[in-house]
C-alpha cells in the first residue's frame, strides 16, 4: 500500500484529494494536510467585498467530503517538507510520513515586499476569505464617506484576474449605490499593457479590458512598480518600456485593494533541490521534482517562467483549467509509479477564465495557456457574468458532495461548443 500525502487543500489540493483517491482506489491511503478545516472559493471573494456573498455561500466544510471520499483529513500548518527523511513536519514536532508528496500549498502572500500593504497595512486583498471580510466592512465605512479608489497589483504579484473583477464590480456597486460620480477611480498594474493578464494577452483581451475601463471611466498605469501605499495616498512609479522611471504618481486614495507579490510558502521555502530562489517548486513535464522524484507539484505553487522580459516582473498566473489538467497528469503518474512504470502523462496547460464584472464580464480560452496557441479566443457580454455564477454553484456543489470531475474541462467545453469552435479543443 502506497501513503500519498497531499499538502494544502486549495483548489488543487483538494481536486488532487478526489482524483488521486479516484485513480489509485481502496488499496492506497491518501491524506490531505490543510491550515484550515473548511475551503474557500476564491475566485467569488470579489463579491464578498461589496456584499453579494458571504463566508457560508464560498466555503466549504471538509471533514464530511473528504469522509465520503476516504481520505484522510489532517488539520495543522505544516513546519517543513522534509524529503530526505520523506515526511512533512508539524508544529507540535509531529511528522507525517509519505511514499508519495503532492505540494499544492498555493503561495505566501508577500505583503511585507511592499511598506504599507496588505490588511495589517493600508491595502484590503481578495485573496482569501478573511480578507475580503475585512475589505468588505471597510468598503461599508468608504460608502459613508465616499472618493478616490484605487484597485490593481503589485510588482511580484502573477494573478491579475481578480484585480480586474474587484474594480469592475465595486464600480457597478457605486453605480447601484448611485455614488460612482463621487469616486474616481485608477486601475495600476505591473502588466506592460490592459489585458496582459502574465500570458501576453488572449485573443483580444487587450482591446477588451481597456474598451471595459473607458465606458467606466477608470483610469490605468501599466508598467507600474508600487512603492509605498498609505491610508490616503500610493506612491507608483511608472517605468518606460527600457526600465527607466517615466513618471512617479501619488495616487489619493480612500479606498485601496491591491494584488500581493507571491512567494512560495515557509514549508517548503529553502529546501535544497526543491524550491527555486522565490520558493517556487520547481517541476518537470510530469509534475515531478527533478531531485526528488517522488515529490510532485501543481498549482500556484509552482515555478513557471515569465512570459518574456517586461519592465516591471509580471509572473505567469496558473488558472483553474491548468491547475485540473495538472492534477490529472500527477494521479495517473502516480499510479504509473506504484506499477513499477515511469511517468508518461502531461498537463494540457490549458486555460480557461471567467472574469466578472458584477453585470458583465469578459472569457477567455486559451489551448494551451503559453502561446503559441491552438485556441486564442475572447468575448464579452452580460453572459459572462451569469455563467460564472452558474459556475460557482455547480463547483461547490460538486465538492460538497465529494463528486470528483473535471470541473474546469467540462466548462471549457461547454464554453468552445457555444462559440463552435469545439473542432480546436
């Protein structure tokens, strides 16, 4: 019997829970280490910051899921991934021993890179929960007292979606609120340009965000490097396209929401052979650590290149879609483990996003998410907003009743037949 630890129990974490558990069967024991006894639907934590949702509509309980399906849930941080002894340590000096490792820990939100940000700074994140509780109850209080906004990402940070989502929707929350005419808003971005998203743009996402920024009358800076963010003022420089300082601004700001740099987490920050300089688990074509074999990793955690050169360092996101098509090549690569075979199966890196924008939105399809691209497809409409609605309640149903499926490719699908271009996927 083969032990098969899962570390984190993010969106790959747990998907890998189910799906490892699918592939491999009764005869295996699988365990998931989480911080946390609950999972939280991040992408709907824009909505929880003006209001739409709340704590008990996005997360999800583990123990009784997780029950069904088998696996056994461990509650705790982990101190250290120890791979020459093949455990994960634990605070209280505890280990738990693995024959298998599957990091899916998700990043450290670097807030400490930047003076000032962050929810024990001046800033409000939509990065988890508990953030956007407190966003959301400092949003309330900017309500009263209304003016300046200012929403985007930090330089480091390589997830820029839902910085996008968080403006348009506080923008239409104004508007419903009828007090949009008393806030001017300013969107700042480490991207070289609106709609790069870290992936040099999908089909026309450029023209897209930035026709969607006009009609809201919210302003951008691209090429933005953050250097200080205040209670009522963020201090940005703007760097030409050779790295020079452009121009510096002081943005005055009320309410502030930016995206963290990311790093990799504590646990597995150092580890020699593991880890690139960020802490970034460095993979193979199979999700398989290169020094230590029976390690894998999928997820945000992992060390992907940039792009390409840009002014200010815009890091590659890893979404929904990429992360489902990596869990699936590791459980089959497991179990080809476990019969004595090397590993032969390969993420698609497929990408699929729904960015809403509270009564719109823009998608994307990109096959494979790295251009060149067999599918590099973009569209926009009211649609958007309804389908990632739609989506969110057929997710966490599915994880609610321990169904494991592939969530994102059955999407993605659906969304290529709508468009007819299923001939590509």
């Amino acid at each position: 019997m083969a032990n098969i630890v899962i570390l984190g129990a993010g969106l790959g974490g747990l998907i890998a829970a189910y799906e490892i558990k699918k592939t491999l069967g009764r005869d295996h024991q699988v365990s998931i280490i989480s911080e946390t006894d609950y999972y939280q639907f991040q992408p709907s934590n824009p909505w929880v910051m003006v209001g739409w949702r709340d704590r008990k509509d996005i997360t999800v309980d583990l123990a009784k899921p997780l029950r069904k399906r088998n696996v056994n849930l461990i509650v705790g941080r982990a101190e250290k991934v120890d791979p020459a002894n093949k455990c994960v340590r634990m605070p209280d000096g505890s280990q738990v021993e693995y024959d298998y490792l599957v990091i899916a820990t998700g990043p450290e939100l670097a807030f400490d890179d930047v003076e000032g940000l962050g929810p024990n700074g001046h800033t409000q994140s939509v990065c988890h929960i508990d953030h956007a509780e407190a966003g959301a109850s400092a949003f309330e209080t900017f309500c009263k007292n209304p003016g300046s906004i200012v929403i985007g990402a930090a330089q480091g940070a390589s997830c820029f979606g839902p910085a996008y989502e968080t403006a348009m929707i506080i923008e239409t929350e104004l508007r419903k609120r009828k007090i949009r005419d008393q806030v001017p808003m300013t969107f700042i971005t480490p991207e070289p340009y609106i709609g790069h998203l870290g992936l040099d743009g999908v089909g026309d996402t450029k023209g897209l965000l930035e026709s969607e920024m006009r009609n809201r009358h919210i302003k951008w800076i691209t090429n933005a490097r953050v250097l200080k963010a205040e209670a009522d003022m963020v201090r940005v420089e703007e760097l030409n396209e050779d790295g020079s300082v452009k121009q510096i601004h002081e943005l005055s700001t009320r309410y502030t929401m930016l995206m963290p740099p990311f790093r990799g987490v504590a646990a597995v920050r150092d580890v020699e052979g593991l880890v690139n300089p960020k802490g970034f688990v460095v993979t193979d074509e199979f999700q398989r650590n290169p020094r230590w074999p029976n390690i894998f990793g999928i997820g945000v955690c992992i060390a992907i290149p940039p792009m390409g050169k840009t002014p200010v360092p815009v890091g590659v996101p890893k979404t929904g879609f990429m992360i489902e098509s990596m869990v699936e090549a590791t459980a089959r690569n497991i179990a080809q483990l476990i019969e004595g075979t090397q590993p032969t199966h390969k993420a698609s890196w497929n990408a699929i996003c729904l960015a809403d924008f509270g009564d719109g939105g823009v998608a994307f399809v990109a096959q494979p998410q790295i251009p060149p691209r067999n599918v590099n497809w973009s569209a926009s409409g009211g649609w958007v907003h309804l389908a990632k609605a739609g989506f969110e309640k057929y997710f966490l149903h599915k994880l609610r009743t321990g169904q494991s499926e592939t969530f994102y490719e059955n999407a993605a699908l659906g969304l290529l037949k709508a468009h007819k271009l299923k001939d590509h996927s």
